[in-house]
C-alpha cells in the first residue's frame, strides 16, 4: 500500500489488515509514518512490514517491489496505490 503512512492511505492499510487480506507492506516516504501505521497492525494481531520508497523515482518503486516480494508475511497478491503525487 503505497502511501500508507497517513490519510486515506493509512485507512486502507488499517482496513485490507483488518480484513484478513494477508500481510500488507506499508509505503511510505517517511519511514516513521510507516512503521507508526506497521506498530498498529501487529498490536491488532495483524502482519506487516514497513517499507520506505519515494514513489515519484521509478528506481524506489522497483525496488520496493523487490524488498515486499522478499518478505514472507503472506502478501496479497495485489499493489494498492495511495500515494498523493505533487
């Protein structure tokens, strides 16, 4: 989930956990948001990680692909944009 640190993002990430959609990657530009929003999860029981990626840099987005299919949390096996682009 891409964006996830805060705003809409962060509701969907709380939401798709909550909901049973497997392990879900928190993006964020921000680590700290991130791993805020990964501290929520797991306190609910929840599995995720965090990840930090400046959507805007195609070379980020590639890598944070590589680093959450590395991972085994039980990932979905769907991207979910959320991130605002200014």
């Amino acid at each position: 989930m891409t964006g996830a640190g805060q705003g809409v993002g962060r509701q969907v990430a709380l939401h798709l956990a909550a909901s049973n959609a497997g392990g879900v990657v928190v993006n964020d530009y921000f680590l700290e948001r991130a791993n805020s929003v990964v501290s929520q999860i797991e306190g609910t029981g929840g599995k995720a990680i965090a990840l930090r990626a400046d959507v805007t840099r195609l070379e980020d987005v590639a890598d944070l692909v590589e680093r959450a299919g590395l991972r085994d949390i039980g990932l979905s096996r769907y991207l979910r944009p959320g991130a605002a682009i200014r």
